[in-house]
C-alpha cells in the first residue's frame, strides 16, 4: 500500500497522521471525527483550551465551515491560498467546538503541500491540524522532527523539509476589520498591500485564546539567550552554563532564517550544546520581515531560566 493510500484509511478510521506542510509538520486528524480531534489533544498533551487550525484544500471547503465570507477573504485567499496564511472566521455547525475550544470562531488554512492537499482530496475532509509537536516545544520541520517527537506512536507521510519553516500568519477577519493575531512570513505589509482596494489596513491584536497563558512557546530543551546589538544583556553565569554555547549570528535573509530556526534549536540540543545565543542586529526590530521570527524567539527565550531580555 502506498503512505498515501494508508494515510487516507488511517484518517477514515478515526486515526491521526503527520502531515507535511509549507510551514512545518502538522498533526491531523478528520475534522468530522470527535475521536481523532481528541487524539490531536492527548498526543500533543495540548490543553483542550486552545484551539486546532482547520486545514483546506480549496475556497468552498472553507465557504462549507464559516459565516460571513467576504471580499475581503476572497481576496486574502486570491493572494495568499494555497500558503502560510490561517484566516479566522465566525464558525458554522459544521465545526466542533472541540476543534475551536469553545469559541465561535475557526482557523482556517489552504496549505501549499502537494501530498496533504491530495490527502484532503481523497479523504474527502478537512483536516484538523496543529503543529507535530508536545506542547508549547519546537515544531517540527521535517518528517524525522515529528518521529523524535511521537516515535512509533504516529505514522507520518514524508514531504521533505518545509519550505518557510516557521507557522502560518494567524489573521481574523469580521466584516472589514482585518486582525493579526500571529504574525509569519506573510507580513501587515504584504496583506495591506493586498487589501489596498478596500482602503482597510490590518492591526495587530493579541490572540483571544487564553491570554498570558501561552507566552512561552517553541522551546528547545536548552536555554535561549537573545543578544541585541547595542545592547547590555546580563547573564547570570550561576543559572545558565554558558561553557559550550551554540552561537548564531543572524545574517541570512528573512526567508533564510526562518527556514533553518527549528532545525539549528534541535541540532543545538541534541549536539549537547549548553545554551544557544542568538545575536540580532538593532534594525531588525523595525523590518516586518523579521516580526515573525522575532515573535518565535521571544517565546522561546529563557523566560524560564530567568532571562528577561
Ligand atoms: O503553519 C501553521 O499554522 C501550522 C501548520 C501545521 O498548518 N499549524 C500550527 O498550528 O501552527 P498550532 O495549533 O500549533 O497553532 C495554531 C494557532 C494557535 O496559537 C491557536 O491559538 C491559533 O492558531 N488559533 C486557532 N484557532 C483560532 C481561533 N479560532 N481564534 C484565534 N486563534 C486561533
Ligand atoms: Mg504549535
């Protein structure tokens, strides 16, 4: 039987599958099976108030899932469907409140991978997905990630390593007002440029799921230090063995970093580095570019040992 044709059975039969996607590997089961939506949670040891994405693979699937479709999200879907873009709408009946943890609103994605697009088309569902890893650690970015991660315990179809590497831009839209909840490599620019017609500009807007809870995020099991140039960062030597760091100086491009930022926090932890310290030059605080990048990093700092910074 080929992965993909087991995948599909395994969906139909209340089973979870990894899957790959442009961002990272996602979790995913049948949005329509209760079972499988539970098993998402328990796997992940995600607490059940936080909600699951709603994976696609076209604008009616999405059309089938929501309320108050608009021109504004024909155009975000036209410019950035399939792609690392989550639009949050009103929900409808045909979304658990499992999937949403309660609240009348649902995430949802066309993702540009072939093998889970076709997986969405032959199992005749959309799939709900977070990303393939515990809660609140690094997602994973290939399909070696999500087995270190879960084992034996989940069969994982193989797509190669992700292409942008970090999570989707989470937007909400009702009527004309466009939020950004999380912000990705699909930046306010580029959606205000797009919804330039409609004279609207997006805003940032903190999450409404369970605020202060989810602060820290995509750890490594190694403290983080962030090193602003210009900037005194203080390192208590008694918290943190700085003896063996693995040290990255941010240079690449945008698109460079957020490729490579989960894969170098595992090779750091599992290479027995004692810490990472990330260098950051002052004039990325200002280029959207980086807003995605910087938001990963700054959840995945060493709040927990401490550091501030
Ligand atoms: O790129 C991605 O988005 C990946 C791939 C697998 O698609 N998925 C992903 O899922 O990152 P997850 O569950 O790790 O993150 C989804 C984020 C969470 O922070 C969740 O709180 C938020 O989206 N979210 C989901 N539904 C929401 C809703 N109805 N309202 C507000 N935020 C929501
Ligand atoms: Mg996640």
């Amino acid at each position: 039987m080929h992965n993909i044709d087991k995948a599909i059975e395994l969906i139909k039969n209340h089973e979870i599958v990894g899957i790959p996607t442009e961002t990272v590997y996602g979790l995913a089961g049948s949005i329509y099976s209760d079972i499988a939506i539970n098993k998402i949670f328990t796997t992940k040891e995600r607490p059940f108030f936080d909600p699951l994405i709603v994976h696609i693979n076209s604008t009616n699937m999405a059309k089938e899932l929501c309320i108050g479709w608009n021109e504004i999200c024909d155009t975000l879907s036209q410019n950035f469907w399939p792609g690392p873009l989550t639009i949050v709408m009103k929900k409808n009946k045909n979304v658990s409140d499992l999937i949403t943890s309660g609240l009348d609103s649902v995430g949802l994605r066309i993702p540009n991978h072939p093998i889970t697009l076709e997986l969405i088309e032959k199992s005749q569902t959309p799939l709900a997905a977070p990303s393939a890893n515990k809660f609140k650690c690094v997602s994973p970015t290939s399909r070696q990630h999500v087995i270190d991660e879960f084992g034996d315990a989940v069969f994982v179809l193989d797509g190669g390593e992700c292409e942008i590497g970090i999570e989707s831009t989470v937007v909400s839209v009702i009527e004309n007002r466009v939020e950004i909840y999380r912000p990705g490599m699909i930046t306010k620019e580029m959606i205000d440029e797009a919804l330039s017609e409609f004279d609207i500009q997006s805003v940032y807007q903190s999450s409404p799921v369970a605020p202060g809870q989810l602060e820290h995020h995509y750890m490594p099991k190694i403290p983080i230090i962030l090193l602003w140039e210009q900037e005194i960062t203080v390192i208590d030597n008694k918290k943190f063995d700085i003896s063996n760091p693995y040290i990255w100086s941010l240079i690449e491009e945008p698109s460079h970093i957020a490729r490579n930022l989960y894969a170098k926090f595992r090779i750091a932890q599992d290479e027995n580095f004692s810490c990472i310290i990330i260098k950051l030059k002052k004039e990325m605080k200002e280029n959207t570019n980086f807003k995605g990048i910087i938001n990963r990093l700054s959840k995945a700092k060493s709040a927990q040992f401490g550091l501030t910074n």
